[in-house]
C-alpha cells in the first residue's frame, strides 16, 4: 500500500490560527503531506501580539514524540518556538533518539509585534545544541543578527553571517530578507557544498505576513518528505511564500496572516 508523505512540526500553538503549528498544518496540508505536530507550548495570541505563553511539560513533549515514531513514517520535521532552554534540549533529546532527519530548524525568537518568543537563556541551547543538528537554518534577518552577534547591512555582511551559522554546524543555511528596507527582498542561500544563491522578488505591500517563517520552513519540509532536493525544497518554499502574500485574506487587525488557499501552481500531486 502507498504511503502518504508524513512530515512532522515541532512547536507552539497559535490561538489566532496564523502561525505556529496552526500555519505548519496548513501548510502542509496545501503541499498534500500528511501533518503531525508535537506541542512544545500554548499561547494566547492573535495578530496584535502574543498575550501569554505556557510551555508543556517536557514529559508530555516526549510522550508526543514517542507516540508518532510509534506510527507514522516521517520523512521530514520542522521545528519552530520553543519557549526556553528546557524545553530546547528536551527537542534536542527526541531529535536524537528518533534520528530525526531531514530537520528543518527556524529558530523563532520574536513575534512580530515585539513578544520574545525564545527566552534568552535558550540561545545559547539553541546555538549549540540544535542548529548543529539542522539540515538546513531559517533566521531572519535579526535573528541572524541575534545568532552571530554581528550587524547586517548589506549583502556581504549576509554571506559572512551564513558563513558563521554553516560554522555552528547547520549543513544549509537560509537568511531571509523580509525585513529589509527595499522594493527587492533578497534571501541568501548557503547550501553544504560551498555553493550559494539569492532569491529575490518584490515586496508586496501588505501588513499580512503573520507566519511566514513558519510557512517557509513547512513548505521546504513538505517539499523534502516528498523526495525534493535540498535546493529544490528552497526554492518551492520560496515560490509558495511569493504566491500566498500576494492575495490578502482579511482577519484580524494587526498583523494577518497568509492566505494558504491561494495555492495555484504551487504544488504538485503525489
């Protein structure tokens, strides 16, 4: 019998439905892969900000963890907030024990309305501990930042600051430049060969992007339990994010989030 593609996101909830692991299954839903997730912490959120934030116990986190490799087939995880340091080496533990690969690692650390999201003492295990295991690393543009301890204003500070996260021991490195101060946003792909690319498009303008780290790394996720290359994966994420942003759904008052119907030629049956 034919197995579905099975993928796995790693994370904290999201009340307001636009990011975490609500975000994750949607997405991957709309890649046509099977979603299963892990509960690391709940949050009252909407997209103004995040109200306040409860981390699971980390013997539920495992309980979850040993009750999916106890049945599905995996192909691909993602992993997204994860509170504090705690619970960082509790997912750490679990991605060793069930030799979880290909991992996607987006290093959440603050919501978009100012919340941190990743306690401060969690860096340090985050750096250390779970950016060595990542098959490919999605900062932002300050998260790099916050990751390597450098300012970046320009292209050449982006590639030096890849250069420093592929050194932590991440294989393949994503710096996303959402952020940027452009018409053009450019994200800089590091891949394990010493090879790089940009991928650039124009920034829309809209205030909906709530959730898109989020999206991007279940979108590469997706493409990878599927069977894509790593640049591959890359860039179908890439193309998936330049096709939802484009047409708003409107919910909230703050900062919305995607619009994961409009999915149109942007996945492919299996």
């Amino acid at each position: 019998m034919k197995q579905y593609p099975q993928a796995l996101t790693i994370a904290g909830t999201d009340s307001g439905g636009g990011a975490g692991i609500q975000a994750d299954i949607k997405t991957m839903q709309a890649c046509h892969v099977f979603s299963t997730n892990v509960v690391v912490a709940v949050t009252a959120q909407n997209t103004l900000d995040v109200q306040k934030a409860f981390a699971l116990p980390t013997d539920m986190v495992d309980a979850q963890f040993a009750s999916i490799y106890e049945d599905f087939d995996i192909k691909a995880a993602k992993t997204g907030m994860l509170a504090d340091a705690e619970h960082v080496t509790c997912v750490v533990q679990n991605i060793k024990k069930y030799h979880i690969q290909p991992l996607i690692v987006d290093p959440v650390m603050v919501a978009k309305g100012g919340t941190r999201l990743l306690s401060k003492d969690a860096m340090d295990s985050v750096i250390h501990d779970l950016i060595p295991l990542a098959t490919i690393v999605t900062p932002n543009l300050p998260e790099a930042e916050a990751i390597t301890n450098m300012t970046i204003k320009n292209h050449e500070d982006t590639r030096t600051a890849a250069k420093k996260i592929a050194s932590m021991g991440a294989k393949n490195v994503i710096i996303k430049g959402g952020h940027q101060n452009s018409d053009i946003i450019s994200d800089y792909v590091l891949l394990s060969d010493g090879t790089d690319f940009w991928m650039a498009s124009p920034k829309v303008d809209t205030i909906r992007t709530h959730g898109t780290g989020d999206t991007l790394s279940s979108a590469i996720a997706s493409a990878l339990a599927k069977g894509d290359t790593i640049p591959s994966a890359i860039r179908f994420g890439k193309s998936f994010i330049k096709t939802i942003i484009q047409q708003d759904i409107i919910v909230g008052h703050g900062h919305g989030p995607l619009n994961h119907w409009k999915m149109a030629g942007t996945s492919n049956e299996i």
